[in-house]
C-alpha cells in the first residue's frame, strides 16, 4: 500500500540502506523506539526475499526516453538499486539537453555547449547501459507466477514480463520495472523536440541551433504565438540579440490571455514583463487569436494580416512518440496517466512515468529535478516486491515551485514568488547562469574539458 504521508521516510529508507548498501552501522543512528518498529519489519523483509527466485543480480530496469527525465530517473534508481541491477537507457540521441536553456542556445554557442551532455560520459559514470535507438514496442506479457496451480494472466502482476522493442533490431525482456519518459513535443522546429526535428549527434545539434538562431536574427518579422513563458523568453532574446548587431528585428506576440503568461505570473508581474517587453519593441497583442498560414496571421476578431518572415508556434506541448504505450494507459490527448507515485495507472507493478509525457506534476525541468529521488526510491519500492511480495513503500511526488523567473533579453526580467514580484536579483542569476550549473549537479551530468563555461 502506498505510504501514508505520515510514515517516517527513515523506516523504509532505513531498509534500503541496509540491505543495499551492507551499512548496518546505520542502524546505530536510529533511536529506541524506531527500532522496535524497524526490527519486525526487517525480519520479515529478509524471510520475504528468499521467497522469490529472482536475485538482485538479474534484476532489469528500461528507461525508454534520455531527456532530463530520463537521465533524473538513471541517476535516483542507481542511487536505491544495488549495483548489480541492470539499468538500461534506451535514447537515439548521443546526449541529453537541458531544454530550458535552448532560447538562449539558439544565440550564444557557449550556452549551447554547455546545455548538451555527452551520454557516454553520464552513462559510464553511472554504470547505465546506453542503447541509441528508439523503442517501438513496449509489451506486458502475462505470465503465471511459477506457481503450477496458478493461472494468473494479470498484467498488473508482479510476475508479468516486460519485453521492449528497439528500430535498431534490439529486443529486450525478462524486464522487471520500465520507466518511459518520452517527453513531449513543441511544434517549432528549434526546440529540437519531436522525431522530426531531432538531431542524433552534439554536433548536429549545435549547427542547428546556430542555423535556427541566425535566421531568428535574419528575419525582419517574426510572429510568435503564444505568450506563456516559452514564447516570451524567447521574444525578449530575439529582440535583444538582433539590437546587439544591429539587425533589429520586429517581434509580435500573439496571446489569447489577457495578459502574457497569465496561467503562472501574477498581474504585477505580467504587467511588467509586457512594459519590458514593449521598451525593446516587442508588441504583445491580448486576447486575440492567430490563424496560421504558412507565414501568414490573421488576427481571429479583428481581422488584421501580418505577413511574417517567421511564424513560431510557441501555444503548448504535445505527447511525443509515445504510440508503442498502449491506449489503455493514456488519457484522450495521449498523455499517460499516472498516480502520485509517478506509476502508470493500470499497471502500477511494471510501469513509471516521469517527465513531461506523465499527467503528473507540470512540464517543467524543476518538476524533474526536484524529484530525482522519489522516481528512484519508488522504483526501487517496485522492485523489492518481486523480492518479498509485499507492498511497496513508496513516496509521493514533491510538490512543484512557486517561483517564475522569465528573462527579456540576457539582462533583465521578472521573477515571480508566492510574495512578491521583482525584475533583480534572481532574473540576474538566470541570466548568467541559465541555471545550468543546478541543473548540472542535481543530474550528475558532465561536459568535456573546455565546455563548461556556465
Ligand atoms: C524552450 C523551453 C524552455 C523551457 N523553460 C523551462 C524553464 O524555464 N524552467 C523549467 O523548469 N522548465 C522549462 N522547460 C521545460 C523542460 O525543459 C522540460 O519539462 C523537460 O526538458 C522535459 O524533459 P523530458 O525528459 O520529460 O522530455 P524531453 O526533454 O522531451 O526528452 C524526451 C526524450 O525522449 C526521447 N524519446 C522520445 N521517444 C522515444 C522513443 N520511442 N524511444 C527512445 N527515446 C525516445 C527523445 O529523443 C528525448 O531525448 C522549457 C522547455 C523548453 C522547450
């Protein structure tokens, strides 16, 4: 049963060290009357793990997306699992990217080199096998639990198989937990997110960026629909970085909401980040909505037409790539569902979610980061149960932050807490660092020598 909020962490956490990191000496930290509750509890865990015939050691876990989600979810369970499982990584790309940075990777190469991690270096580090290809199929197999009287066909069981197929040709099962982190897809071509406009090796996605930025700062029109976070961020940095040389181009922003990022910024921040906005030439057109096509935009209720160079679709996200997931663990627009413990509900024994392809949590790269150690710990809570066939322990997901920080151009921008609104301080941090160095540490991830300047 999932634990109740009230549990202490120290008991099961306490568990895990012990048996799977061999520290007894932990126990010494723990006081009387944790004992008394730990010790049964210990007894009976170690008379659970003999009963199953499967041992640590061939214990497999497949995580099937190499995003920030997948590489958060590598890093928690090799920190719960013990070494000798079996942690696969199944990406088509030879890195990871921090995609909060890439608007700004788009026109400064030294963010771009150090948004991108190689995964052979995160994946050695981490004793994480690295397969470069995309999974196709995912299947849950049923299977009977060994038990010669026992018919038991359920999916949801601990003792279905999972067996996982690559377009490389590589077919994997006998998978004991799979963690699908596909992400999502924007529909503008930079973000360098969805099939299509992925690019598989650093370089290659390097020189797209670069190629994307410049014809950014080409252009003399550029029409960006959508005035959440996404769109303006990068509104500012076009405006901005095409003054810098000189080249000025005209941005428009079209937002439905009354005012830009109206589902996350208050009114005082709103108002000014749009003021912001407006002194770099940046025109935010409200409550109005665009009617796309090709470069063409006409303006739904006033009937005005802009002719842009570049029209950017910055209005939401969509599952990504997902259709080997069966529809019977997606909801209507494909996203798939999961409960508070990053579990696919329906398949709550073999299957995780995490990331922005999961209905939990917003998407966002803090969600990720801010739980690397419960998709670990859950994980590991699942796996235990092919040991001793008890309920797991696992958490729930970390609640999500209250802070915004929207940048307008590499010097300024607002941030937004649940007290107040200001534009220093904390926009000023993102600016130098776009966070990368956070991002970075909390995802053990690691640059070759010479790139990292952030
Ligand atoms: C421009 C921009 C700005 C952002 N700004 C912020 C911000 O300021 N703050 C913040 O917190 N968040 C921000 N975000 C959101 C944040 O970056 C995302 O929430 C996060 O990157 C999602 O990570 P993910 O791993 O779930 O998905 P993704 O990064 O999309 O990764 C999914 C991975 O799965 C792989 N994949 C897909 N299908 C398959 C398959 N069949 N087999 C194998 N692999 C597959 C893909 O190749 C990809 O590498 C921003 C995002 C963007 C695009």
């Amino acid at each position: 049963m999932p634990k109740d909020s009230s549990t202490p962490d120290s008991i099961p956490r306490l568990i895990t060290c012990m048996l799977e990191s061999s520290n007894a000496f932990c126990i010494l930290r723990l006081k009387i009357h944790e004992l008394i509750i730990v010790c049964p509890m210990l007894f009976s865990y170690c008379l659970g793990r003999n009963k199953n015939n499967k041992n640590d050691k061939n214990m497999k876990v497949v995580v099937i997306g190499g995003g920030m989600g997948g590489v958060a979810a590598c890093v928690g369970i090799r920190s719960y699992v013990a070494s000798s499982t079996q942690v696969i990584l199944v990406e088509p790309k030879d890195h990871v990217e921090i995609c909060w940075a890439t608007y700004r990777a788009l026109f400064d190469p030294e963010i771009a080199k150090a948004s991108l991690y190689p995964l052979d270096l995160f994946c050695s580090k981490h004793n994480v096998l690295h397969i470069m290809s995309s999974v196709t199929k995912l299947e849950l197999l049923p299977t009977t639990t060994g038990d010669d009287n026992d018919n038991n066909t359920d999916t949801t069981d601990t003792d279905a198989s999972i067996k996982v197929t690559c377009d490389n040709g590589t077919i994997m099962d006998d998978i004991d937990v799979c963690v699908v982190t596909t992400g999502a897809t924007n529909p503008y071509a930079a973000w360098g997110r969805g099939k299509e406009y992925l690019s598989l090796s650093r370089p290659e996605r390097f020189a797209a960026m670069a190629k994307y930025g410049k014809s950014l700062l080409d252009a003399k029109t550029v029409v960006i629909v959508g005035g959440g976070l996404v769109g303006t961020e990068l509104a500012g940095d076009i405006a901005v970085f095409s003054r810098d040389i000189a080249q000025s181009t005209r941005v428009i922003i079209v937002h439905t909401g009354e005012r830009l990022c109206h589902k996350e910024l208050q009114e005082t921040a709103s108002k000014m980040l749009q003021e912001k906005l407006a002194e770099l030439g940046v025109k935010s057109i409200l409550s109005e909505k665009a009617l796309v096509e090709g470069n063409k935009v006409t303006l739904e209720s006033s009937g005005q037409v802009i002719q842009a160079d570049q029209v950017i679709m910055a209005n939401g996200i969509h599952p990504h790539n997902n259709s080997f997931v069966d529809a019977q663990y997606k909801d209507d627009k494909g996203w798939i569902v999961v409960d508070e413990y990053f579990r696919v509900k329906g398949a709550e024994r073999k299957l995780f979610a995490f990331g922005d392809c999961a209905t939990a949590l917003p998407n966002t790269g803090n969600s990720i980061v801010n739980n690397i150690s419960t998709i670990g710990y859950n994980v590991k809570g699942v796996l235990d149960v092919a040991h001793n066939g008890k309920e797991p322990w696992i958490s729930k997901h970390a609640a999500h932050s209250d802070v915004y920080i929207c940048t307008v151009g590499h010097d300024d921008g607002v941030a937004q807490t649940p007290l107040l609104s200001f534009d220093s301080a904390l926009p000023a941090w993102k600016n130098y660092s776009m966070f990368l160095y956070d991002a970075r540490s909390k995802l053990e991830l690691e640059l070759e020598e010479g790139d990292q300047k952030c």
